[in-house]
C-alpha cells in the first residue's frame, strides 16, 4: 500500500514536470502550411531537442488563441492589418508562400487537363453553373468530353485563411462575386456543401463525383486529387506548380507593406499563378519570458534557413533572403521582454 | 473504565463525518447538473441580449456581418433524429418481439449479444464506417433505387446511422418490459385463440405502454445529443433541411465544428446552441425518467 | 378485438414473423458489417512500431500511436481517479443512509437525467469552467470532462450493486459493535467488489470511445503524454478524428483505422468481460 502511494505520487511528479530541456513552444492556426510546420516541429525537435507543439485548427482559430495568449505563434494565411496588429500588439512576418488550387473530381477527367477561368470559377462557386457540360466550361475546354453531372461545390466550414485568399482572388475577377458574397475568412457560400480545413475539402471533394473544391497545392498532390489549370491576368492558362507559384512573388513590393500585409492573388506575368498567398506567423511584441522568447525565435530563424528545403519538397515557396533579413531587423526592434531585446542580429 | 475509553476513538463523531462525506459526494451530482445549466445560461446571455428570440427562428447565418441565427441547427438536429426514430422504433419493436415471444433461447441468447455488442461500439466507430464506407453505399443505392445523383452527405444518412446507434438501446428496453408482462395474461390471449403478433399488439404493448414510451425517448435522447457519428456524415452547412437528401447540420455538430475558432459573440451564439441542446436533452430526460419511474411503480404494484 | 377472418390473422402473422427475422438480420448484418470493416481496414495498420512509436506529421517514415495510447490510459486512470471515488461514496449514502427519502429519490433523479446528457456537453462545461480560466489546454481538463460523464453511471452501478448485499452481513456486523463507517468499508463494500468493479468498467467503457468531450479540453499532440496538467495531450480518440477527417492521406486513414480497431477491441473486450461477471452474479 505504502510501495503503491509513492510510486503514485513519482508518477504525479513525473507527469506536472515540463519538459526539462527547453519550454515547450505552442502553436496553433492555419492548414494551409501545416503538412510543413509539421514536419519543420518535428525535424527541430531531433536537431536541438526543443519541442515545438503545432495544432492545424483553421487561421481563424490561430488568431483568436494568439490573441488570448493561450499559444506562443499563431499561424495565418489571412494578414492582420496594421491597426488590428497595434491594437493586439502582435507582430506578424511571412513564412512561406504557396498556391491554392481548384481540384475536382469528374469522371475522365485527368490532372491539369480541365481549363476554367477565373470569372468562370466564380459563377461556378456561385451556384450559376450547375452542370459540368454547361456551355462556357465548354468553350474554354473544346475537344473535352464533359459529362452532364451536377456540380457539386466543396467550401470550407470553420474560419480560413485558405477561403480569404481564394474569396479575395474571386472578387477581384468577378464584380458579381464581390458584390453577393465579398471576401473573408468564412463567407456566406450561395451552394455548397462543407468540409472542415483543407483536409475536410479534400475528402469531401475525394468522395463525391462532379465535385469541385479549393486547396492548398501539397494536399492536391499528396492525395492524388486532379488538378485545374487556371487563366492568369496575363490570359495563358497556367499548371500549379512550384515556378508558377514563384512567379507570383517575384515582384511583391516588401518594404512597402506595413505588418507585411501581401495580397499576391491575381498578380501579372505570364507564368504567374492567379491563386497564390503568403501564410503568416504572428507573435506578441511583449513577450513574458526572455528565454522563452530567444528559443521562439530561434527556431522561426531555423525554419527560414534550415526548413527552406523541406518546404521546396512540399510545393511551398521559401520566403527569399532579403526578405527574411528585413523581418529578422524587426525583430531586433519590436520583441522585447521585460524591457530587454531579445533578439540579437 | 475511564482509561479503556480513551483508547477508543471517536466513532460517533466519524459515523457523522462520514455520513457528511458520503452525502455531499451525493449531492455534487445535482450540484453539476445545476452547475451546467447555469454556466451555460452565464455565457450565452450576450447572444441572447442581441439576437433575442429571433435567433431561434432565424437561418442566416453571416460569419463576415457576425449575424447568426439557430434555426439550421434546430431544425437539422430534429430532423435526424426523427428519421432516427421512424426506424429504430418500429425495428426494435419488431426485434424485441420476436426476441421475446417467437425465438428459442439458442437464437435469442446470441442476438440479444448481437445487440449489446452494437451499443458499445464508439460513436467515433460509426462516424468513420459512415464516412468511408456507408456514404459510397448510399450514393449507389439512391443512384439505383431513384435515379438522383446523390452525394452520400446529408439527412438521411444521419438519421440512419443514428438509428442504428438508438436501437439497441430501445431494444434492450423493449425486451425488458415485454418479459415483465404476466404470463398469465398472455397466456390467456393465446388460449383465446390469439396469434402471436395480435398478443404483442394487444396485450404487450398496452400493459406495457409505460415502458415503451419511456424506451423511445431514452432513444431519443441519446440520439439529439450524438456529435461525432453525424459530424462526419451531415454535410456541415448551415441550411435548413430542403429535402431528406439535402445536406445541413445538427447542434452538436455545428458546436464542434465552430468552437475552437469561435470568437466575440460567436462564442457566446455557440453556448446559447448549447443552452438549447441541454434544455431539449433534460426535457426528455426527465419525462422519461418520470414516465419510467410511474411504469415501475405500476408493474412494482401489480 | 375486430372480427377478421382466421385467415387473414395468420397471415398476418406470418408475415410480421418474416418482417421481424428480417429486421433481425439486418441488425447483425450491420453490425458484421462494421466490425468487417474496421477489421479489415485496421489490421493494414498493425505492427510493432505501430505500437511503439509515437504518431509523427505526415511526411515522416514510420509512426505509430504508442503516446495516444499512453495518453488515453492516463486520461482514463484520471478520470476514474475523479469520478470513483464520489461515485462510490455517493453510491454508498443511497445505499446505506438514506434508501427512501426525497433527498434520495432526487439525487438518483438527477443521476439517471445527467446520464442522458450529452457528452459534448460535459467537454463544454469543463472547457469554461478549466480551459478557459486558466487558458490552456491539459489532459487534466481531457480527464475532468470524462470524470463528469462517468460520475452519474459509477454512482447508480455502486447503489445498485451495494443494495444487492443481503442485510444479514450489515446487521450482524453493527450487532458486534462495528462503527458504521469500517462496517461499510469492509464488510459491505467488500462482499460487493465484483459488482463495484464490474460498475467501473462498464463506466470506462462508457467513456473509452468519447470524442467530442476531448476536442475542447485535452485537444491531441504528437508528443508523449508527460506534461499531462498542462499541455494538451496525446489520445486515440482525438488522434482518429484528426486522421480521418483533418487528412486526407491514405497512410493516415490507414493509422485511423488501427487505432479504431484498437479501441474497438479494447471496448467490446470490456463489455464482454463486464457482461459475464454480471450473468454470472445473476445466476448465482
């Protein structure tokens, strides 16, 4: 009895012990990045030991446990505006860019075969194309064989970075969409049916015939789901892949972008993907403990250089050099704890 | 004597202390329940205060303007647990029957573990088997038996899934209040000339009408609460149901769905949803109760 | 009763006794059906490192789910560590002090109506009243929210199976000077035990497969299960959700579908094991 009560409480004690080599980091937010966060608080635990914790919950989630303080970063594919930023007292710099893709799931229909344009894509989410052999999905795909199925949308059901990106990018190809449904980070879909995160839209989309659906370029690849090639602003139909992606941030303007905040949507060039965004970290300006905060940005500076690679694999685009030298000078300014800098260039 | 009581403690004193111990850990069971109800209420009054009573009647549901409105939810979660119930009751009233009246022991032993094997099985279990196996099956089977090109998600499915998790629990149920019936009683029907069927219908179900009752919504209200099996299969869209085929969303599914990300008075909207479930869940719960507890006062009696 | 022809009666009966084998065989079929289908998608996934290796990201070789193992049994033994001991001690005051009284009858009142509550509720409860408050995420909340579930079924069980103790063993105790409260522990409770026992494993098994109450306390995580007070915590239940429907890689379904088969068979083991006891004690 008395060998069973102190194993108890040594089991007790073992339990309440935070991990005793480094603090265990917190993090929460977007699915768009989250097949490479993933992996990257993985890889890191086996390179410095430091455990680094990242939920996949939904940009809108990421913010609103950032914001309460209930995690150390935040991830989000939608930006914070500066105002809002202040006034939560958070800093946000970009970790990595990658393309949304439309996918769909028709009968005969093969990776990157399908064509659809961005005005067409909007009627499309909007419910005012309702079959798949309607006539302007026709002209754009000529000599395609196209079933007269129903269209099915896949939408997203909880608070997505993934959904403001693809809302913004419909807005600004269709008066139409903007006007009815505008863009955010959940909007009132015309049709449609729900998933939860990208995964949820790519089972969804997996499992029903005649269904269409949007999400980020690894989830397409890695589960096998056909692809659509899109008609850019410069009027070529482009394949998602890593150059197209690239070609969209090439000529982002970074200095200029208060809090970093970069719509890469719809940019011109001729290779350019029409989808593609930049998916944030968001952190707090006054961090409460100094050790706590060096690790935290220690590690963000690891995946900026150590984790470029790995995100190549994955289809995602790695912030470039400049860039990463800019947000890490603002570190230096902006992240203090008890009145002490905590990163030092 | 006075040195022989000393060594003796207290017992008077522990019985009392232990009686105490023993009747507060009693009543922390009414304390929860009454501490659910009111930290629910606590934090769903900013919803109530701005969206009032329309909430309850209202379908729009704007994420991007903060407007919200239940009436997808309520209506979903009463829908598919109607479906639930239009076949898990007649199913296991049928089952219960034969089980007790028509089948030998050799047969009603192993089905009767059937059936219990079946309540246990986890509700994630039956979200999965739904999601991955019963949703194709359904596209195939509404495809052959009426031509519509279904997409697996929607009403339906949930109801059935969900009837098959309430059956065997009414079943259990049944079973236990038709073996409670006299003997005597049928077997005065069956020398009367009654057949099988006319006995249940006759003398089983109305000796038993109590219980019965109870049953159903014993079923029912385990079936209003279900989250995970329906989660995986309804949908998830806020929409009111169209059709048995249309796709939408329950209460608990909408609250797990939404509450990880929820913020302001989305927060607040998602306690109300809970506030509403809690209320509809005890009013069943204590009809049943209360209905129960007079059947067994009744057969106690007889 | 109607006068109808003889028959139409037989008939009539005949054709509800097809209807009822029927639905009987529907029943089973569909219950063959599932557990087929969790057997044979699941088995894919067993191995040995599927049982020692903890779950790692997509992407990674290997990976398994020996921390949401580890973390559902912690989760679990917190739980019953919350809820048994209220629970008996709540079982015994029915029982023993109070059988028939209007305090009594609505405290089992309300045990019985907390029973049908449902369980997302209870992770609610524990999400405000916890998480919320001291704003994190910890298997202690996970254990709580499970606590809350088991405490009504573990209290009705212990009152029902301390009732069934014959008297004579309460009254020839008291009559040799025994106080009430080491006449309980060791003469009551004792001649229980397997039906106690048997009550906490039927509650377990009631909680083994809950997913919604873990969603909003104890959350899931790739990592081992040891900063249980303060971290969310690995589970299997929480860990199926997030393969199953935040993934839609195959190899992920796959470990889904182990972990399902595992805690399928860790449940319907118990019920079995639970059930025997109990007709055992029935026919005795």
């Amino acid at each position: 009895m008395k060998r069973m009560l102190i194993a108890g409480l040594a089991a007790t004690a073992a339990m309440s012990s935070p991990s005793t080599s480094a603090a265990t980091l917190n993090g929460a937010g977007a699915s768009f990045p989250a097949p490479v966060y993933r992996i990257w608080t993985y890889n890191y635990k086996q390179a410095s030991g430091a455990k680094v914790n990242y939920q996949s919950v939904g940009s809108g989630a990421g913010i609103n446990q950032i914001k309460s303080k209930t995690v150390d970063f935040g991830a989000s594919d939608k930006p914070l505006k500066k105002v809002e930023l202040d006034q939560a007292g958070l800093i946000q710099f970009p970790m990595l860019m990658g393309g949304v893709v439309i996918v769909v799931n028709v009968p005969g229909i093969a990776n990157n075969q399908l064509k659809l344009d961005g005005k067409t894509l909007a009627d499309i989410f909007g419910g005012k194309i309702k079959k798949w052999n309607d006539p302007t999905i026709m002209k754009l795909n000529p000599g395609i064989k196209l079933p007269a199925m129903p269209v099915t949308v896949v939408h997203r059901s909880d608070g997505s970075g993934t959904t403001w990106i693809f809302t913004t990018y419909l807005s600004q190809v269709s008066s139409v969409w903007e006007k009815q449904v505008g863009s955010g980070k959940a909007v009132k879909w015309p049709v449609g049916i729900g998933g939860q995160k990208n995964p949820g839209i790519a089972n969804n989309v997996k499992k029903i015939p005649g269904s269409i659906g949007y999400i980020e370029y690894t989830y397409a690849v890695e589960s096998k789901i056909p692809t659509v090639q899109l008609k850019n602003k410069a009027g070529k139909f482009v394949k998602p892949n890593l150059n197209s992606f690239q070609a969209a941030g090439a000529n982002a303007d970074w200095k200029n972008a208060p809090g970093y905040y970069m719509v890469l949507t719809d940019k011109p060039g001729a290779a350019t993907w029409p989808i593609t965004g930049v998916t944030y970290i968001l952190i707090h300006k006054e961090q409460r403990d100094i050790a706590k905060a060096k690790t935290l940005l220690k590690y963000f500076d690891w995946c900026y250089k150590e984790g470029a690679a790995v995100a190549a694999r994955l289809q995602y685009v790695p912030i470039p050099k400049p860039v990463v030298e800019m947000v890490e000078k603002n570190w230096t300014r902006e992240i203090s704890a008890n009145g002490k800098k905590v990163w030092q260039p | 004597m006075a040195t022989v009581k000393k060594q003796f403690l207290n017992h008077n004193k522990l019985d009392k202390v232990f009686r105490v111990i023993c009747v507060s850990a009693a009543l922390l069971i009414c304390l929860i329940l009454a501490g659910v109800l009111v930290q629910l209420l606590y934090y769903a009054l900013p919803a109530v205060k701005r969206f009032g009573f329309n909430f309850l009647v209202s379908s729009n549901w704007d994420p991007v303007n903060h407007i919200y409105g239940a009436l997808p939810a309520i209506t979903g979660t009463l829908l598919t647990t109607a479906i639930a119930l239009l076949i898990a009751v007649p199913v296991s009233f049928i089952v219960a029957m034969y089980l007790v009246e028509s089948a030998s022991p050799y047969v009603s032993a192993p089905i009767g573990f059937a059936l219990d094997l079946l309540a246990a099985v986890p509700s994630i279990i039956y979200g999965m088997w739904g999601l991955f196996v019963f949703i194709p099956f359904m596209q195939k089977l509404v495809r052959i038996m009426t031509g519509i090109t279904f997409n697996g998600y929607g009403f339906l499915t949930s109801g059935i899934i969900l009837a098959l998790m309430i059956l065997p629990f009414i079943c259990a149920i049944m079973r236990d209040v038709f073996k409670m019936v006299p003997p005597v009683l049928k077997e005065a029907a069956f020398g009367a000339g009654a057949t099988s069927w006319e006995v249940t219908c006759d003398i089983n179900m109305k000796y038993g009408a109590g219980g019965l009752l109870g049953a159903i919504f014993l079923g029912l209200g385990r079936a209003v609460g279900e989250t995970m099996a329906v989660l995986f299969v309804v949908g998830n869209i806020q929409a009111v149901p169209r059709s048995l085929l249309s796709s939408g969303t329950t209460i608990a599914a909408t609250l797990a769905n939404n509450f990880s990300e929820a913020e302001g008075i989305l927060k607040s909207v998602l306690f109300e949803l809970g506030l509403i479930l809690l209320l509809i869940s005890l009013a069943i719960q204590i009809v049943a109760q209360l209905w129960l507890n007079r059947v067994r006062k009744q057969m106690g009696e007889k | 009763m109607k006068r109808r022809g003889i028959l139409f009666r037989k008939t009539l009966n005949t054709a509800v006794k097809f209807c009822s084998i029927f639905c009987v065989a529907a029943a089973v079929a569909t219950l063959v059906w599932i557990l087929y289908t969790v057997f044979r998608s699941g088995l894919q996934a067993l191995s040995w490192s599927f049982f020692v290796e903890p779950t790692k990201p997509y992407g990674i070789e290997g990976g398994g789910i020996a921390n949401a193992l580890l973390g559902t049994l912690f989760i679990t033994v917190g739980a019953v560590i919350l809820s048994v001991p209220p629970g008996l001690l709540g079982g015994i005051y029915l029982s023993e002090f109070d059988r028939d009284s209007k305090l009594s009858r609505t405290i089992r009142f309300s045990a019985n109506v907390m029973m049908g509550i449902p369980s997302i509720l209870c992770g609610l409860f524990v999400y405000a009243l916890l998480v919320y408050n001291t704003k994190h995420f910890s298997g202690l909340a996970g254990s709580l929210a499970l606590a809350v579930i088991m405490f009504p079924v573990v209290l009705r069980t212990s009152e029902d199976m301390l009732r069934m103790v014959p008297n004579s063993l309460r009254e020839s105790a008291l009559a040799l000077g025994t106080p009430r409260w080491i006449a309980v522990f060791t003469i009551v409770c004792r001649a229980a035990r397997n039906g106690l026992l048997t009550g906490v494993l039927l509650a377990i098994a009631r909680v083994g497969g809950e997913t919604a109450p873990l969603l909003f306390t104890a959350l899931w995580s790739d990592d081992w299960p040891f900063s249980f007070f303060s971290e969310p915590t690995a589970n299997l239940t929480v860990t199926i959700n997030e393969y199953a429907t935040n993934s839609p890689f195959e190899v992920m379904h796959t470990r889904a579908w182990g972990a399902a088969l595992i805690i399928c068979i860790a449940i319907l083991a118990l019920n079995i094991f639970c059930r025997s006891i109990l007709n055992y004690k029935r026919g005795n």
